[in-house]
C-alpha cells in the first residue's frame, strides 16, 4: 500500500492529517493560558490525569506520525534527487510557491523545535527549575498542581526562547499552507472547481495556528518589553523574571 | 535579428556534456525556434563543425517530439505551446538563450539535445491501451458516453508525451503524463472495465523507470503545452488507492 511512490505520498498526508488535527486541539488548549491560571492549570491537570493507556497511547500515536512523516519526507526528497541527477544550468519556477519549495527545510527545523519544545515544557530539561512550580491555583481541592501558567510566563521571559518559538509557528504557517491542500491532492480527494477553495482554506488554517500559538509569547514578550500588560502584574515579579 | 546561443552538446549518454556558445545574425522574427536551429545547423556545417541534433517531427504542435528547455522553460517562454510552434518575436535582439535537453534520470541523453523518452512508451505499455477484440468498428453510439465524461477524457487525450512535465518538474516526475494516460482511458466505458489493473501497472512501470515523486508543485501543468490538469493526477492518486485497497480484498 505504502511502498509506491503514490503510497508514501499517502503515508505523508495520512500522518499529516493526524498532525493538522493534533496542532489545532493543542493551540486550543494553550490559549487558556489567556484566560487565566486557574483555566490552564486544570486542563493541564486534566489531561496529565488521564488514564495511563489513553495519555501514552496518544504520545506514542503522535510520535509514530512524527517519525514516519519526517522519514518519508527524507526518502521522497533521496529518490527526487536521484530522479535528476544533472539540474538545468538556467533554473525557472513558474507556478510552485515559497513554501512548497521550502517544505523541507521548514520540516527539519520543525523537528528540531518539537525535540526542543519537549525538552523544554513537557521533560522540562532545558531549565529543570520549572518542575519545581507547584500551586494550588486551577487544583483540586487540597491538592497541589504543577503551575503550567507560571512555567510559560516563565518560559517566554527569554527572548531567544521566544523569538525560536514565534519563527518556528512562522514555518509552521508555511509548511501547513501547502501541506494541508496538498493533502486533497495527494488522496486524490479534490477538483479543480475545488481547488482554490483549498487552496485558500489551507492557507487560513495556517495563519489562526500561527497566531494562535504565537499570541501568548508575542504578549508575554510584550510585556516584559513594557509594550502591553495583559497578564497580572503580580506575575511578573522579579523572580520570575530571573526563571 | 540577432542571438547569442549556448547550447548544451553531449556525444553520447556516458559524455559530461559542455555548453557551447553562437553567435547567430539574420534570425527572421517569424522563423520558428526550430527553423532558427535548421539555420544554425547550416551555418555549424559551413565552418566545417558537427551540426547538433534535435529532435523533430511534425512541426505543427501534434506529435510530441520536439522538446528543448529554453532559458529554463520546458518548450520556452510562450504558454500552452510547444518548441516547434515558438516563435522568434518572443526573443529579443541581441539575447543570450540557453538551450538544453529535457533532463531526468529515466531520459538519457542519446546526443546533444536528443533524449530517449522510451520510458513514456513503456509505461503506455504496461496499460495505457484497453483490451479488445479487434475486427470492425463498432456502431457509434451503441455505447452511451455522458457528455462529461468524455469532454474530460478528450482534455486528458490531448497529452502528446512530449516530456515537458518531467523536464519542468524540480523532481523529475512523471505523473502528469501518466495520469493523463491513465485517466483518459479510466473515464470512459470502454477503458472502466480494466481500471485497477491499468493503474496499478502503469504506476509501476514509472516508479521503475527511475522518475521522481510528485510533491504537488503543480510545475508540469504550467509547462505542459496541452495544458492538462492536476486534477488529472489527483485522479490517479484516487484510482491508485482505490484500486491498492479493492486488491487487498480480492
Ligand atoms: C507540526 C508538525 C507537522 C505538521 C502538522 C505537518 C504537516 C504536513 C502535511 C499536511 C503535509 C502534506 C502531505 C501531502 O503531501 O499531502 C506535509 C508535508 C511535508 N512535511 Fe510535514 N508536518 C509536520 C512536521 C514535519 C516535520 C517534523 C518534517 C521533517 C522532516 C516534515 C517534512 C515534510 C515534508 C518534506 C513535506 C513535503 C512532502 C512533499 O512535498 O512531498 N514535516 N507536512
Ligand atoms: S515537432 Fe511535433 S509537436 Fe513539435
């Protein structure tokens, strides 16, 4: 099924559908961090309390999809090399946009930002202090939960953090843009009477998930540039700001 | 007017190949680009030199063998055109145009500017046809064709396998053609009959020809001089899968 070079490209947005999907249901869930602590911090409980089976049964789904989009990405673009072993000397583009010639190099720094973000809020590696951040804002009744909101406000006091964030969501935007009306294509699954509407539709996704993810360290970042004060001043006391 | 040509010249498949540069004068605004080639020839055997080789054919657009990618661009700067019915008032005076073959692994260069292009006819073989008894030609209509249908079939049959589609891909894919080859003959009664086979082993024929994988682009149908459509590939990425998924329950 997937060994032609029709079947990658169904492997490819098979396992791009299933990340389209998991980046919406995730910038959802981030923007709560809008609506306040108590928001945030119990949906994050929340799903750090869901059942063993489900919780990694979903990480591991999530990291399949990763490893085989990213790995028929490299095996597609090996063949199309060697598909043409001498390039033109004079090299024209007539139709095909920024990025979906990009669509590589938007990828591979994608993975790159996925290992990092990992690394940073969910292992919380990067800066280990952050496992520390207990409240009892957003928790159950006599309970203690991990502060995610303060975690964040946190995260994004640094610049470079922020600033690899915000361009990451921007590479994001482009590899969606073509990647989710290529998608129709290559499930065969449009006409053309419908292609612009992809088309257009595609590229609308693609900027609501990036201003949606990149909203919360545009205004964090905002604020400790003194442009805006949206978040509780309170939160932005020193100590944080050293975290 | 004027042109200077560099153009690509190979003695054989296992050559480096080299652009050679000349200058040619008294080029007339309504020759075609294949006649200003005849003249440049004429002028290569004067001074004694090896004329190049193109290829050529009818002249007129139909049959597909001409080819040439110019500053670039599969058959040339004009759209919907082909080499052969380009003409020399789309070029300037005193221009610079870099002439090369359609390059891809599955075309090898036979010489200068002429590529072989058997793989095209190999993946028609494998089930670009449609199985018949032959023998008279059967009653016009006794075969009900919805006007649709065949209005798409035609746009599809207008492929000239020319090769523009892999020449202009960045990844030296075939789908274009092989789509329109495929999808001709898929929508229409005659051709429904053997559909699955068909794209299954056309498709396999061009994956083992050594073309590239389509990344949606959409560069071949903008240099195709019959101007087929991309649907014609989503097609054949529908059929394909469809026919994968019937295989695994028959
Ligand atoms: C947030 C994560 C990601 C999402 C939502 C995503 C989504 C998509 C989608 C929907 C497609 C189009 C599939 C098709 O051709 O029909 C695509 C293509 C592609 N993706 Fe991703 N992707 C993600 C991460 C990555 C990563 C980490 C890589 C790393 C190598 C990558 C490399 C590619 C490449 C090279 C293509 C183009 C394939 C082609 O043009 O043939 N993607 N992506
Ligand atoms: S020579 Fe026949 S199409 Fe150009």
């Amino acid at each position: 099924m997937f060994s032609s070079s029709l079947g990658k490209k169904y492997l490819m947005a098979l396992t791009g559908i299933v990340l389209i999907g998991f980046v919406f249901v995730h910038m959802a869930g981030n923007l709560q961090v809008l609506l306040g602590q108590d928001k945030i911090n119990a949906y994050a409980h929340a799903l750090q309390s869901l059942p063993m089976p489900i919780l990694w049964g979903s990480r591991l789904f999530l990291l399949v999809c990763v490893i085989l989009h990213a790995w028929t990405a490299i095996v597609l673009i090996r063949e199309n090399r060697a598909a043409r072993p001498q390039g033109n000397d004079v090299e024209v583009t007539k139709r095909a946009g920024l990025s979906s010639l990009k669509m590589g190099l938007s990828g591979t720094i994608l993975l790159f930002f996925i290992v990092f973000h990992l690394l940073h809020f969910t292992i919380r590696t990067v800066y280990p202090e952050y496992n520390d951040m207990m409240t009892t804002v957003g928790a159950p009744e006599g309970e203690e939960v991990h502060d995610v909101y303060t975690m964040v406000l946190a995260g994004f006091q640094h610049i470079w953090v922020s600033v690899f964030y915000i361009v990451a969501m921007f590479l994001l935007c482009g590899h969606l843009s073509h990647g989710f009306s290529s998608v129709f294509q290559s499930l065969g699954i449009r006409s053309d009477s419908w292609r612009v509407k992809i088309e257009l539709g595609a590229k609308a996704y693609a900027w609501v998930i990036f201003l949606g993810f990149s909203i919360i360290p545009i205004l964090v970042l905002g604020q400790k540039l003194d442009f805006i004060s949206f978040f509780e001043p309170s939160l932005f006391s020193d100590s944080l700001a050293v975290r | 007017m004027k042109l200077i040509l560099r153009v690509w010249r190979q003695d054989g498949a296992e050559d480096e190949g080299r652009f050679e540069t000349h200058q040619l004068d008294g080029v007339s605004e309504d020759s075609s680009f294949l006649e200003m080639l005849d003249q440049l020839n004429e002028q290569l055997l004067e001074e004694g030199t090896e004329p190049i080789l193109f290829d050529h054919d009818c002249r007129e657009g139909i049959c597909g063998t001409c080819s040439l990618t110019i500053n670039g661009l599969a058959h040339g700067p004009e759209d919907s055109t082909t080499t052969c019915q380009l003409h020399m008032r789309k070029f300037s005076d005193g221009e610079t145009v870099t002439i090369e073959p359609f390059r891809a692994r599955a075309f090898p260069i036979v010489r200068d500017l002429v590529v072989d292009r058997s793989a095209f006819d190999r993946i028609t073989q494998a089930g670009g046809y449609i199985t018949v008894r032959t023998g008279s030609a059967p009653d016009g209509n006794a075969i009900p064709v919805p006007k649709d249908d065949s209005d798409k079939a035609m746009d599809a049959a207008a492929c000239i396998g020319c090769g523009a589609c892999v020449a202009s891909c960045k990844n030296a894919s075939a789908m274009l053609f092989t789509s329109a080859k495929a999808g001709h003959l898929n929508l229409l009664p005659q051709g429904k009959a053997e559909k699955d086979k068909r794209v299954l082993a056309m498709v396999e024929e061009m994956d083992n020809s050594g073309f590239g994988n389509c990344r949606n682009y959409g560069e071949c149908s903008a240099a195709c001089p019959k101007d087929i459509s991309l649907d014609y590939i989503a097609k054949l990425n529908r059929d394909h899968a469809a026919a994968k998924v019937r295989k695994i329950f028959t």
